[in-house]
C-alpha cells in the first residue's frame, strides 16, 4: 500500500480532478477537503470518492468550472448558487464571509443551494470555530431514510455538524449522519457475506431485516428510530425549503453521474462565541472540559480524528493500491491534455 505525504495526496487528487476538466481552484478546493477527511480517517468522504466525483464532471452532473455566486439578503445573512459544481468552493465563501458578520451582529446565516457532498462536515464548521465562532451546519442528501412511520426511501443521511472553539486546543467537533448507520457499512457487510443488526433497515416492506441485501432495497432507519427521522426531516425543510435545495427524493445520486445534478441544500450558523456569552464562553467552555475529563470513560468528541490527524502528518497517508492506481491513471489524463 503507498504512503503518501499530505502535500503528494492533495498534489494527486487536485491533478485526477482536472483530468475530469475541472478548474485549478475548484479541483484544488475539492482536494483540500477530501484529502482533510482522509487524515482524519474519514475515508468514505476522502480520495475514495475521486473516481466518481471525476466521472460526475465528465457527465456534466456536475460543473467542474461553476463558480459560486453571493448574495447577502440581510446585513447577516447571505444566500449562495453553488452553480451546480462542488459543494466545496461554496462551503470555502460561506467560512470566508460568515465569521466577519458574527462578529458585527453576534450571528450570521448562509443558505447555499444547487449544492453537492459536502463530505466530512465536521471540517467546515471546525474552520468557523478556528475563527472563533460556535458552529452549526447541516446538509440534506439524496434518499436512503423512511419518513417516520413510512417504508420507502425519501429522505437523504441529513448530516449535521457542530464545532465550538477551545481555548489552548483545537476545536471541539461533532459530526453525525441522521441515520443509523452509513449505507457504505451496509454495502460492506453484503461483500463479506454477514448480516446486519435488525435496527440498521427495513426492507422494501416495512420489516426490519438483517439481510443486507434486503436492506438495500429498502431504507435506512434513523438514529434513535422516530427521533432521527425527526431530526432527518428538520434538514430537509432547512435545506430544501430554507435554503431551495432539492428534497432527498428529488436529488440524484452523490455516487455516480447518471442523472441530472443532485442540487440539494446547506444551511451555516455561526454564532460569535465570545459577544453572544458576555465574553464568557472560555472559561465555561473550560469548565465544561474539566466536567467531562473527570470521568476516565468520558471522551471528548473529535479525539480520535486529532489522534489520525496526527499520525498523518508524521507518518503520510496510506492510499490503497488500487485507488492510488486509478488516481495516478486520471492525473496522467491531465497531463496528457496540456
């Protein structure tokens, strides 16, 4: 298996994408964030997910050349097209824009839409909260989950995210799909020929099941079953009612390019840490730490990603052969067409 320094993944990644006739600075983008999620041993939003994105441009899914575009509709609020291209050189305007109107009004908002995979999003928020800002986004997905109390597959994962700075230390990040379990856990259960837990799906019924097979023509459950279907439904109005996205039933697939572009939602809060708590925030923040540390079993939420984080950065990326053999095959596609 290659080990890769961080700079030779982003280096690959950036080049496999222009192979696709991406632009410089939104395959650049895009690397940024999918080799970030890989370090952080978040490889299902990593460089995995490079041969489909690459694929999805060559289709014209998705624009590798848009450009977001900005509006701000209130002194605080600001509304963006990510022109059907990556979701990332729209996530990248919002952390740009965002934290100085917090700063101003105590709150800012961003509703982006004509969007794509926003990846790993505990790392957007975890840039607002480096610019001292208390976090929030959420996304909606194409279906994989059942309205509570129904059988067939409408709404998206819904991800949220959530970051809050920490004084003398990285953010404090917690990132959570709104299902179960991710359907890649699924998928890989049906490879290895085992069975799943029976609260993982249903199948195309309504029957909980623990066939994967079975589950995968049926529908993810949520998180804590009626509660995360709630929560999954929350997103879906913020993102495709809010922000103008398109529901989880009407967005194609984020995995290949058939179809026309997904076009879902997200919505960002930051919320200025130190004017909105009396300047308080690190101190409590502090207290909070200290409450959670005095437990042995207490862990903080991100800890393992620092930890992978790390190790990265001292030992490089460990990218499987197979797929550093497919990126190494686009890049040079990019070269060939200079």
């Amino acid at each position: 298996m290659p080990t890769l320094s961080i700079a030779e993944c982003r280096q690959l990644a950036q080049c496999a994408l222009t192979a696709s006739g991406a632009a410089a600075g939104q395959s650049a983008s895009t690397a940024r964030a999918l080799v970030a999620a890989e370090i952080d041993g978040q490889s299902g939003h990593g460089l995995g997910r490079i041969p489909s994105y690459a694929a999805q441009v060559r289709a014209g899914k998705v624009d590798g050349r848009a450009l977001p575009s900005f509006r701000r509709i209130r002194p605080a609020a600001v509304r963006i097209d990510a022109a059907c291209g990556f979701a990332y050189p729209a996530l990248d305007l919002a952390v740009e824009t965002l934290p100085g109107l917090a700063r101003e009004y105590g709150v800012a908002t961003a509703a982006i839409h004509r969007s794509h995979h926003i990846g790993a999003a505990g790392l957007t928020v975890e840039r607002l909260a480096q610019q001292g800002c208390v976090g929030l986004i959420c996304s909606n997905t194409p279906r994989a989950m059942a309205f509570a109390g129904g059988i067939r597959p409408m709404m998206g994962t819904n991800p949220i995210a959530f970051a809050a700075p920490l004084a003398g230390r990285d953010p404090l990040v917690i990132d959570m799909a709104l299902s179960q379990v991710a359907r890649s856990r699924i998928v890989a259960a049906q490879k290895a020929g085992e069975t799943i837990p029976a609260d993982w799906a249903i199948d195309s019924a309504g029957r909980p099941t623990t066939d994967p097979a079975a589950a995968l023509s049926g529908a993810l459950t949520g998180a804590g079953g009626a509660k995360g279907a709630a929560l999954a439904l929350i997103v879906e109005i913020l993102c495709g009612a809010l922000a103008g996205g398109h529901y989880g039933w009407e967005a194609s697939s984020f995995l290949d390019e058939r179809g026309a572009p997904p076009a879902v939602g997200q919505v960002l809060i930051a919320l200025d840490a130190d004017s909105l708590s009396g300047d308080g925030f690190g101190a409590r923040m502090s207290d909070l730490l200290a409450a959670m540390g005095s437990e042995s079993g207490v862990r903080i939420p991100g800890d393992r990603r620092l930890a992978s984080r790390a190790r990265a950065e001292a030992q490089g990326v460990n990218v499987p052969a197979a797929l550093h053999s497919t990126l190494i095959g686009l890049a040079e596609q990019a070269e060939a067409t200079r």
